[in-house]
C-alpha cells in the first residue's frame, strides 16, 4: 500500500533523514520507533505531503505521491493524526470532526461516520457541542484521531497518540487502534511508547539518526537485546 524509496529530507540545509526506506502493506499495523529527533515525525510529514525529500521517492497504492499537494492525499486516502493533536481549538468537536470530511465520499457519509466516531468515543457525542480548547489532553485526542477517521482513510498515520495521556487513556488510545486496524483501516504508527507499540504491531522499523538502523517483527522487536537497552529501559 506504502512505500517509502530512499528518502533523504532535509529542513533548510540541515538533513534529517538519510536514504530512508520502508514499506507498509495492506491491513498491517506497521510502527516507526526511535529517540527524539531521529527522524519519525519528518518520515510521517513527509508521506503526507507536509514536506518534500529532495531525494528519493514515496509510492501510494502504486502511484508517486511525494510532489502532491497534502489535501490531495487526503481524498486518496490517507490520513495523518499529529502529533499534539493540532485542533481547531475555537471550533466544537462536532464542527472539527465535520473538517475531516469536506470532499467526496467522505462528505457523502458524513453523518455515518460521525456515528462510528461517536461509536468509538461516547465522551465526544457529549461534548460534540463544546469548543474544542476547553477539553481535556485525552478528549482532544480522541477528537483528533476521530478527525482523521472522518475522511474514510485507507492508511491511517498515528504521531506519538499517547504523548502526554494518564495510563488509562493510553490503553484507550491503542485499543482504538486495534479496533481501527480490525475495522480494514491499514495503520503506520510513530510512538515513545515502544513496549505497548510494538505489542500490536506486526512489523517495525527503528530510526537513529535520521536512518533506518533495524525492522522486523513487532514481537521480535520486543526481544531483541539492543531494543530492550534502548528503548525498553531493559
């Protein structure tokens, strides 16, 4: 469904990504992990069309689509939840759903995915009419992955979704994933939370530095000596 060719990305003359490649199939939850600054929200930017490479290239369902404006990608259907959640914070929830779903099909079946939505997390149909600033880290993030399903994607991208989130909401948040992910939505995740990532996913990619350094399965990942000291704290 995703490939990513070779990618080098740079921000002004600084580089961050360094020859990247991976790849990310139909119906797989499929995790990016790594330090700070190694490069895992540029990888995401950059298949959403937010940044360029200056090399290499990014294939969606086949076709080349690393010189396509962002809200192209959108009506093809890919979709990027981000990090810190970026919502309208003057907006409802409700209106802010509604602004994942202003073209196409997904404007068709709006007020049918909204229910899914609401399906998903009872919380927003509460508050589907309170300003969006007011809520609390949890629910904004419920309303920013509930954006991002709004637009009907075939690949969701998920930016570090537990950043910031009590325990208990962080096992809301990756149980949501799995029901995402067993509903046919194809998932591509960046998370600080390796051990409980890696846990649902079926193959992984580790960045350092700006470079894919090691993949494999998720449940390998888990016990692989150099992730256990590096990211598991083990």
């Amino acid at each position: 469904m995703l490939e990513v060719k070779g990618i080098d990305v740079f921000y002004g003359d600084v580089q961050v990504l360094w020859d990247v490649s991976f790849n990310v199939q139909a119906g797989e939850v499929v995790a990016i992990i790594g330090a700070n600054g190694a490069g895992k929200s540029t990888s995401l930017r950059t298949v959403s069309g937010i940044v360029r490479p200056v090399k290499g290239e990014v294939l969606f369902q086949g076709e080349p689509i690393h010189n396509r404006p962002a809200y192209e990608l959108i009506e093809r259907g890919l979709a990027h939840c981000p990090e810190a959640r970026k919502l309208f914070v003057e907006m409802t929830v409700e209106e802010n759903l509604d602004m994942g779903s202003l073209k196409g099909e997904a404007r068709a079946q709006r007020a049918k995915t909204k229910q899914r939505v609401f399906d998903l997390f009872p919380r927003l149909s509460e508050r589907r009419r309170q300003l969006s600033g007011t809520l609390s880290g949890g629910e904004q993030q419920m309303v920013a992955v509930g954006r991002a399903l709004m637009s009907l994607p075939k690949l969701l991208m998920f930016d570090e979704p537990s950043l910031g989130l009590a325990p208990i909401l962080v096992r809301d948040i990756f149980n949501v994933i799995k029901a995402i992910r067993q509903e046919g939505v194809t998932v591509l995740i960046v998370e600080q939370n390796v051990k409980q990532t890696l846990a649902i996913a079926d193959r992984a990619y580790v960045l350092e530095n700006g470079k894919v350094v090691m993949q494999g399965k998720g449940q390998d990942m888990l016990n692989d000596e150099h992730v256990k000291a590096a990211y598991l704290g083990v």
